[in-house]
C-alpha cells in the first residue's frame, strides 16, 4: 500500500541483489543439471553382433538420373567414384550397379582394379530406346569385363508397372543369349511368388527384402527377411535364391510399426549381415553411401547408406553404436536453457521455487530449438527445404521466448510471493492534509446522451470535497448528441463545464489537449473516465491519497462491466477483461510497469506537464504517456478493487476494433520508444523493461501464431506431393508445448486470481483466442506504417444491426482459414497411408492451429444468438446462456 512514503521500489540494491542473482544462478545451474542428466539417461547405445568378414555385397549409385550422360562435367564425379570403390574395397569384395550407360560404363574396370566383383545392371522401363541402350551397355561390361559376375535386368519394373512379364522376358532372354553370366532381374519377394513364369526367365532369383516398406517392426525384420527367404526356397526348390536387396533408413518416417534412426539402422543390417554369412545365404545390402537426389521414396529415400553423402561412415561394423551427435544436441540444449533462464530472469524478484519452476521450461523449451539448430548438420536440404528449416527456427526462437515469458507469469502468480505494491483497501489523507483539487474529464464523441447522462450523475455523487468535470464532446456536429449533454452539464451546476470542439485532429488525445484550456488551474489531479463509465462514489477519495507519495503519477483502477448479465456473448468478453486487470496488470504492478488506460485513471498535473501531456501519434495515447512518465523516473499505483462500470461492446466486430486498435497502438508505442528498452538506458528499471517487452511479445505471439499457421498450411503440398521430411521435434512439439502453456496459463491464472468457475475461464479463452487474426493483422499494418484512423467502439446500444450479409463478412477471412487448416489436417491423416507418426502430429498441430480462427466464428454466433434471440429457437445452445458471470457489480468493502 502507498500511504505518503518516498520508498524507491525500482528494484533490490545492495546486498539484497546480489542474494537473489545467486539465487537464480544457482536455480539456472540445478535444472541445467537435471537436464544434463536426463539427456544422459536417455542416450542410447546398441551393441549389434560384430561383422568380421567382409559385407558380401553392396548396392553403389553415385550418380543422380541427371548425372548419367558422359560430357566434360563428368570427369569430378569418375575421380569420386575411383574414390569410393577405394573405400568401399575395405568392406566389401562385390558392388551392385543399377545403371550399365553413361558415366556407369567405367565403374566394371575401376573395380577391377581393386579385386571387386560387380552385379551389373541394367535400368530398363517403358521408355524403350534407353532400355535398348542400357542393356547393350550391361552386355558390353559382362564381356569385357571379367569381374562382372552377373547381368540383373531392370529393378522392380513389374512392380513399377513400367513392363509387363512377357515384355521383361523378351529382354532377359536377348541377355541371356549375349553372355556367358547369368541373368536375372531385381523384384520384391511378392512379385517372384506371383510370377512363377518370370522365374524360368533367369538363371537365379533377384529378391528384394525390405521389411521397412512392409511395415515390419525393426526388432522382426531380419526374422522376417529369412522367412521370406525360406519360403522363395520352398517355392521354387533347385533355384537359387538370392536376397539382392535387404536395407533399413537412417532417417525419416515411420511406417507403421517399423521406426527409422541410425542406432535402428546400424542394429538391422549388422543382425542381418551377421546372420547371412552364417547361413551362407548370397546377399546385397542396399545401399553403400547415402543418395540425397532420391525424393521419389519419399523421406527416407537418402538415407539407406552405409555411409552419408560426405563418405562417412554412419556406425562402426563392430563394437557398441551410438548417436555421434547426441552429445552436441545434449550440450546445446543445455546450455541455451541455462542461457534463456538467466537471461530472462536477470534482475527478476523471484523466489526460488519460482526461479526452478523457469529453469525447468527453459531447457524443456531449450531441447526442440538446440535440434532445430543441428537439423541441416543431420539432413539433407534442398533449396525448398532449407527456406523452411529457415523460417522455421526463426519462428520457434519468439515461439520460444514467449512461451517463456508466460511460464514466468504462471509461476510468479502459482508460486511466487503474494502481491506487495497492490493497493488493498482504501487509502487515507494524513490528519490536516487537504485533499487536492481533482479535474475528471470525459471525452466523448457520438456518444447515446442517454448513456453519457447516466456517467455523469454518478461523477456529481462522488463523495469527494474538490474536483470538476469537464465533459468533452468532440468532432459531434449533431446537435442530437450534444446538446442534451450541455443542457444536463448546466442542470447539475458550476462543477460540470461543458466544452465543445466541432473539430479537432489527433484523435483523442487531441481533443483533451485542447481542453486543458478549460481545466482548473489550481487542479493539482487530473482524472479519465469513458462516456459509459458509472462510477462510485468512493472513487477519488479511496485512491488519491496515493498521490501522496511524490514519486507516484499515476494511478490506475481496473475496468468492468455493469452489462455482462445481457447475454453469454458479453459475459465471455468480460471474463476475457477481468483476466488482464486481475493477473496481468496485477504482476506488471509488482515491478511498477501497469499498462495505464484512459479509464478509471489518475495522473499527477505536475508529472502530466512535465513529460509534455498527451502524445496525438498513437492512437493509444493513455498507454504511451504510462511509459514516458515511467522513464521520467515517476511511479504508479494499482487496485485491483472494481470503481467504475462502463458497458461491453455492443457486437462482436466492436469488440474486434477495439483489440485492433489496442495492437496497432501497440506497435506504434515500440516502434517510437523501443530505444528505452535497450540494456543500459536510463530511465526505465530493468523489471520494468522486461514487463513492456513482455507485454509486447504477448501481441506479436498472436501475429506469430498466425504466420506460423498459415506457412503450415502452404507446407501441407510439399508433404502431400513430394513427401518432404517434416522435423517433428523442431517444428511441431513448440507448437503443440505452447498451445499446453497457453491452456494452463489461463486455466490456472484465472483460477487463482479471478476466482471464476472453469467454464467461464472456457470462455474467457474462447474470447482471446477468437482476435488472433484481428491482432495480427494489426500488427502488420503497424509494422508497414500503414497509418490507422482512430475508431470509437460502439456502446450502450448505439450500433445499428448490420445487415445479415455484412455481418457474415466480419468473420469470412478467419472462418475460411480455420477451415481451410481443419480440411488440410483431416486429408494430411487420411492420406497418411504409412502410418507415419510426424504426419499425424503434423494434422494434430494444424488442427489446434484452426482452434483461433474457429473460434471468431463461435464469437460472432454467439453474438447472433444473443441479437437475434435465438435460443427460444435452439433451445440446445443454452449451454451458452449458462455461463457465469463476472461478480463485480460494487467494489469490495475493506
């Protein structure tokens, strides 16, 4: 309480800083440890059987389908080529060729040079003059070269469909008559089962073995392989089976129960090869090294090499197996939490139970974004790719941040001390002190003279000794509107001065600049109230006493509502009210940084002068004169005690020009005075910075929210049609973490300082969620200087009801994005025929991201519902008329 006392409480000093800066560290430090351990708890480790004999053979490509014609380009990738077969003859004594034409033609000879066998191959598909061409190639290699021990034929043309069995048994035949080593053809194991007639074609069977495709669980697979094996054997007793393909993907999506990663790869085809060379079983392991042109296999399509596209080796043939870069994620993720907590709460009042509970998000926050960082340092990326990695963790760092900065308020009002600077009870003047002259003005502009008489017989019921009224009417030509409000100023006598400006430029703010003229000298407090606020009478004379403290300049009441009983769709805007002035401006009071509003609020003359009055280059001139009296080294006051009831917007499109007004404001306020929030400027404590940008990141969240939805959706073809890899942990999880922080932040804020039942919280939600879009459109319009003329909000039923076609309009750009996100999640999981879990999370999150947009058009129903009495109608939509309302019709007594 601030009872005539020039205590400074900008901050700890002394002694008492340095005790809460070792405090935090000391709680940044402990969750930094318990994150570091379970990094390390959940760091894994295989210890597959050893191989210590050679891999009997290995699927090479080293060349994408634009690389294969020989041309004076070509000469860089024979030199890699020679390279590779060089480190491949380490491990392998054969290699598989899929292509036989082109820069392939010399790989036989090359391989040859270091004793290794080749399976030649020859790519064959509809496109018949370069069938002809590759398997003349193939011919070629087997006669010329003595290390090519067998010729296979096209690579699952039937399964392709490309070729039909008699068309691919002409061209084995033809093979077969050429050379003297046999021929054969590479399908999956289902398609020899199929086609017995293809298998008198060959001299032995070509069968592919991938599990991974078949949706077979990574612990099965190699069972899986021999069964299939076995049965190829029976089937088919005499000729010989060999598996020419068996793989498993380092990376990308699931499919179904079969899981990709690199300790599942490397555990695979070690269990694989192990068992083979024991059972002697002739095999191919598909592939040597990494091909990342390979987009048509979807995600995992580069990623079944042995080795990455740099010729590193993914695992070791013997010993344990582990992520090599597990220790990097591990040690970033680490430390960039323990660089968001004391970045965060650097010079913080918070209490140690508050400071762990941060410390904790942060590096629960801090994982998603350290494996974001290390994405392209583990993946492939194209140009369309990289953009999005790009966008991506540009948008997860301020997804990021406010997050944080609302974990941070959950946990000073769950966790923290009580509210200490909250003025509780009415304050007092000392004896003998007189009170001070106070000047109550009230703007109005084509205000209801109904509604404004009734604000002013409760200014004339105040039940305090000195102050005057001036009623400023201003840019009202209609003499409809005003000239009650003079004849009505006269009747309740000398106290109440009518001022009249027919026009007048700068908004509000400057329409009571030009009223000054009209102010009492001698006033010493100057007071704003709405044309629709009723106040009590115990207003002035409970709170200005505060100015007896010199240091204060002003001081705020809350807003509230005397119409939230009309309708459900009021009482969910005034629950979406009540939450700001009870928890926001609650905590922002605690570090002297209130957001000051052009209600209920009272300013020291002096101060008022000083900083130079109201500013007319912002539409929100009541919150940008709070923070020029703040850095001018001034103070305020705050209650939370209700002294003043104005009335709702009257419809919902109301209600959104309100908020878009508030946000482009917003960004006016930043962009003319964010130079005060830089480290080392005077004038503003550092609590006192951190609670603007805080309350700043709080608008640009929802302009985030929404670019963030809508680059999701533009995503949702690139999944669809090229199968591009979607990072979950990066790109989803903050997504869906922040949607969670969102729904606790109000569930347990509300609960704890609005005291409100759930449902209404419910709608409280529904209410900030449903001006997502209305935010952030304000703030690109803000962020472009496209200039906002001022717009009053309509009350008090003044509003003529819109035609039913304009109506529809006020909602038509969220309903259709919101559908728009629902329809896209819905086919992203029917066209999820892999099963693939990344691609579920994807729909989950764009899902959750149509809940804002959905919900203006719940708002703007529950506004029709209320105007065009529709519940006689429906009767099942009283679920709405149920909702509580917000219990502050009179202020509490002390």
């Amino acid at each position: 309480m601030l009872l005539c006392t020039t205590r400074n409480d900008r901050g700890p000093t002394g002694n008492t800083g340095g005790v809460r800066m070792k405090k935090i560290v000391a709680a940044a430090v402990l969750a930094a440890v318990i994150s570091g351990s379970i990094w390390y708890l959940l760091h894994r480790s295989v210890l597959p059987p050893d191989l210590n004999q050679a891999i009997a053979s290995l699927s090479y490509n080293f060349a994408g389908p634009d690389q294969r014609e020989l041309n004076a380009d070509t000469r860089p990738l024979l030199d890699r080529a020679a390279a590779d077969i060089d480190m491949l003859a380490n491990i392998t004594g054969s290699i598989r060729l899929y292509a036989a034409s082109g820069i392939f033609e010399p790989i036989p000879a090359m391989a040859r040079e270091h004793g290794m066998s080749v399976i030649a191959g020859a790519w064959v598909g509809d496109n018949k003059e370069f069938a002809s061409r590759e398997l003349e190639a193939a011919i070629r290699a087997a006669n010329r070269n003595t290390n090519v021990r067998s010729i296979v034929v096209g690579n699952e043309t039937l399964l392709r469909e490309e070729l039909t069995v008699p068309e691919l048994a002409q061209l084995l035949r033809h093979a077969r008559q050429r050379v003297r080593v046999p021929v054969t053809t590479g399908e999956t194991w289902d398609i020899w089962l199929k086609h017995p007639e293809l298998v008198r074609e060959v001299d032995y069977i070509a069968a592919h073995m991938l599990p991974y495709w078949e949706g077979i669980p990574a612990d099965h697979a190699v069972t899986y392989a021999f069964e299939r094996y076995d049965e190829l054997r029976r089937r088919y007793p005499g000729k010989k089976v060999v598996i020419a393909e068996f793989g498993w993907p380092s990376q990308g999506y699931n499919n179904h129960a079969a899981d990709t990663g690199p300790l599942i790869q490397a555990r695979v085809l070690r269990e694989f090869i192990a068992e083979a060379n024991r059972r002697g079983v002739a095999y191919n392991v598909i592939e040597a090294i990494d091909q990342p042109w390979k987009d048509n296999e979807g995600t995992v399509g580069a990623y079944w090499g042995l080795f990455d596209a740099d010729r590193q080796a993914k695992f070791p043939l013997v010993g344990k197996v582990e992520k090599d870069s597990y220790p990097y994620a591990a040690g970033l993720a680490v430390a960039l939490g323990l660089l968001l907590t004391l970045l965060l709460l650097h010079r913080r009042q918070t209490s140690a139970l508050q400071a762990l509970a941060f410390a904790a998000a942060g590096q629960v926050m801090a994982a998603p974004l350290a494996i974001a960082v290390l994405h392209p340092f583990e993946s492939y990326l194209n140009v369309g790719s990289a953009v999005a990695w790009g966008l991506g963790v540009l948008l997860i760092l301020p997804l990021t941040l406010m997050t944080l900065v609302k974990v941070n308020e959950m946990a000073e009002v769950t966790l923290g001390r009580r509210p200490r600077r909250l003025i509780d009870r009415p304050l007092t003047l000392p004896a003998g002190r007189r009170a001070p002259k106070v000047s109550i003005q009230i703007p109005a502009y084509r205000e209801a003279p109904d509604m404004l008489i009734e604000t002013l017989n409760s200014v004339a019921a105040l039940d305090y000794p000195d102050f005057e009224a001036l009623v400023i009417v201003n840019n009202t030509p209609e003499e409809e509107f005003w000239r009650p409000i003079e004849a009505h100023c006269a009747a309740l006598g000398e106290r109440f001065k009518f001022v009249n400006l027919p026009q007048v430029d700068g908004f509000k703010a400057g329409a009571l600049t030009r009223a000054e003229a009209w102010m009492a000298p001698d006033a010493e407090v100057i007071a704003l109230i709405d044309a629709d606020y009723v106040v009590h009478p115990d207003w002035l004379k409970d709170l200005v006493p505060a100015f007896c403290d010199p240091q204060v300049a002003m001081v705020q009441a809350p807003q509230d509502h005397r119409d939230h009983r009309q309708s459900a769709f009021k009482r969910i805007m005034n629950s979406e009210y009540a939450g700001f002035f009870d928890i926001g401006m609650v905590q922002r009071n605690e570090d002297d940084a209130i957001v000051a509003h052009g209600t209920m609020l009272l300013l020291r003359r002096s101060a008022f002068d000083e900083v130079g009055g109201w500013a007319s280059d912002t539409i929100t001139e009541d919150t940008e004169l709070g923070l020029r009296l703040f850095a001018a080294g001034y103070r305020s006051a705050y209650t939370n005690r209700r002294y003043g009831w104005g009335l709702l917007p009257d419809t919902y499109k109301a209600f959104k020009s309100q908020r878009d007004r508030w946000a482009y404001g917003a960004v006016q306020i930043m962009r003319k005075h964010w130079r005060l929030m830089r480290p080392g400027r005077t004038g503003l404590s550092p609590a006192q910075k951190f609670q603007y940008v805080a309350g700043w990141s709080f608008w640009l969240s929802d302009a985030f929210g929404v670019l963030a939805a809508y680059m999701n959706l533009l995503w949702v073809p690139m999944i669809l049609f090229v199968g591009v890899l979607i990072p979950t942990v990066p790109f989803i999880l903050p997504v869906l973490v922040a949607f969670v922080v969102n729904l606790l932040h109000c569930a347990l804020l509300y609960r704890a300082r609005v005291g409100v039942p759930m449902g209404q919280v419910a709608g409280a939600a529904l209410a900030a969620m449903s001006l997502q879009f209305t935010v952030a459109r304000a703030i690109a319009r803000g962020l472009l200087k496209v200039q906002l003329a001022f717009k009053r909000t309509e009350k008090g039923g003044l509003t003529k009801l819109l035609s039913r076609t304009g109506k529809e309009r006020i909602v038509r750009a969220e309903t259709v994005s919101g559908l728009a996100l629902m329809a896209a999640a819905a086919v992203l999981h029917l066209s999820n025929k892999l099963g693939a879990r990344e691609v579920d999370l994807f729909a989950i999150t764009l899902a959750i991201q149509s809940l804002p947009f959905l919900a203006a058009a719940v708002m703007f129903n529950l506004e029709r519902i209320a105007s065009d009495g529709l519940l006689g109608r429906f009767p099942w939509l009283g679920w709405a008329a149920r909702l509580r309302p917000v219990a502050a019709t009179a202020p509490a007594r002390a």
